[in-house]
C-alpha cells in the first residue's frame, strides 16, 4: 500500500477519472486500510478494501483480475465500459450505473441570481452558524446530524474555509442554503460534497446560484471539479458526464467510509 499511495498521484494526473469514482482525497482516505496489488505484465493496480474492488487501474482499459477474485468480492466498482466486458461471467451482484460529472470551463452561464441572493461566508467561531448549517442538512439527512459532525470536516486534510458558505435571501436575510467542498492543492481538485438547499426554497434559484459561487471561488486554482449526486441538476449547471460507473454489489453489502465520523457514508 505504501507503494501504490506514492504511485497514486501519478495515476491520477495520467487518467484522473478513469480509475477510481470518488474525488482523490477521499481516495486516499479509503486506501490507508485497503490492500493494494499490481499485475506488473499489465502495469495494473487496484485496491481492496472491505472485499470490495474500489480502485483499478490498467493502461489497456482492460480488466486482468481473474474472475473466479472477482466473484468472491462483495462489490466491485469498475469502469462502465471494463465492467461491461466481464459482467455475463459474474454471479450474485446486483448492478447499478453512476455518472461522474466535472466542469466545463468553457461553460457560460446567463443567469442574474445575484440580484435575488448574497453567499455569506461561514463564520468558524460562530455557534449559531453551525447550528444553522446542521438544520439545513438536517432536512435531507433526517437528525442524523450533529454540530461536531460538522466541527470535523475542518480537520480534514482538504478543508478550505473559502469553500464554506451560506446562501441568503436577500429579501428575507434568511440563510437558506449551505455549500461546503473541499479542495486538495497537490492535485487542485475541488470537490463538491455537502450541497444543501433549504426545501422550501426549492425552485427559485437558490441552487444555482450557490453552484455558481462556488465555480467563482474554485475555478482558477482548480485543474478538476467533480461532483455526484443530483445528475440532471449539476449538468443544467455547467457539469457534464466524463464517465459511467458500475457499482455491483451483493444484496448484504454496506459500504462505509471514513469521512464524518466511522461507519458513515463519504
């Protein structure tokens, strides 16, 4: 594993979409307790992780891990188009196919939101700030979260306090939406991950115009930004699909990720 982390950068700058779904740093994160392995006829490297084929990599674009390694796997996560060439000799997985979505740079946007709202930066030694930010997230994720949930993500090696904002509405000051990505200077990815919008704004711009400002704040330092989730959304926003993924697992498998707190979905 030590090995393959010094060889991961490359890999990255090689094919930075190509070989793994998750941005780099989460990559990084999920391969400290991961076992890595190389087909060295075939140049190729991939990571296991909790029975589960998380990163692969192989110049060729072909799939070299024997078969009968790959059944005895609980989920495997390929390439759509490696996946596809081996699927009809797999058993027991159910499949499912994911976009990974990144920038256009060249994409304009016409939009006038900023006369309807305002990005308020996150104030760290605010309580209440942090309190709000919990409410918003709260209303997708249930009272799952908590503020030393949030606390957390600023040690996280990619945290960048620029990338932590509210929206506001300008007419009735109220913060309405919180954005937090987090960006990784060695390879200048940002990523964005906690993108939430209170419900009863939906439909009135409030989303685009914090995708908006995050682009604004990310986009000169930035050679990636990748996102997932809400696919048709973030492509009316700029974002295109670079590529599909298959994600096979078993009808018992939970993937967990170190990101929050343990045992808590990246």
């Amino acid at each position: 594993m030590n090995s393959f982390q010094k060889k991961h950068k490359d890999i990255y700058f090689s094919d930075s979409s190509g070989y793994a779904p998750f941005a780099f740093w989460k990559m990084q994160r999920l391969c400290e307790d991961g076992e890595a392995f190389f087909i060295p006829e075939y140049e190729c490297y991939y990571v296991v992780r909790n029975n589960h084929l998380l990163i692969y990599f192989s110049p060729d674009n072909k799939c070299h891990i024997p078969i009968e390694e790959l059944n005895s796997l609980d989920c495997i996560c390929l390439k759509a188009d490696i996946f596809n060439t081996i699927k009809d000799n797999l058993s027991g997985f159910q499949v499912s196919y994911g976009e990974c979505l990144y920038y256009d740079k060249s994409y304009k946007s016409n939009s006038a939101l900023k006369n309807r709202f305002n990005a308020v930066d996150f104030d760290f030694l605010n309580e209440n700030h942090f309190q709000i930010a919990v409410e918003i997230i709260n209303e997708y994720e249930g009272d799952f979260f908590k503020v030393d949930n949030i606390k957390k993500m600023t040690t996280f090696p990619t945290y960048d306090p620029n990338l932590w904002f509210f929206v506001q509405d300008d007419v009735s000051r109220e913060l309405i939406g919180i954005g937090i990505s987090t960006y990784h200077p060695e390879v200048m990815e940002t990523d964005l991950d906690w993108i939430y919008i209170r419900t009863k704004q939906h439909g009135q711009g409030a989303g685009r115009f914090m995708m908006e400002e995050i682009i604004r704040r990310s986009s000169d330092r930035s050679r990636v930004i990748r996102v997932g989730g809400t696919v048709e959304f973030y492509k009316k926003c700029g974002f295109y699909n670079k590529e599909l993924w298959a994600w096979a697992a078993k009808p018992d498998y939970s993937f967990y990720a170190p990101s929050v707190q343990p045992n808590v979905l990246l």
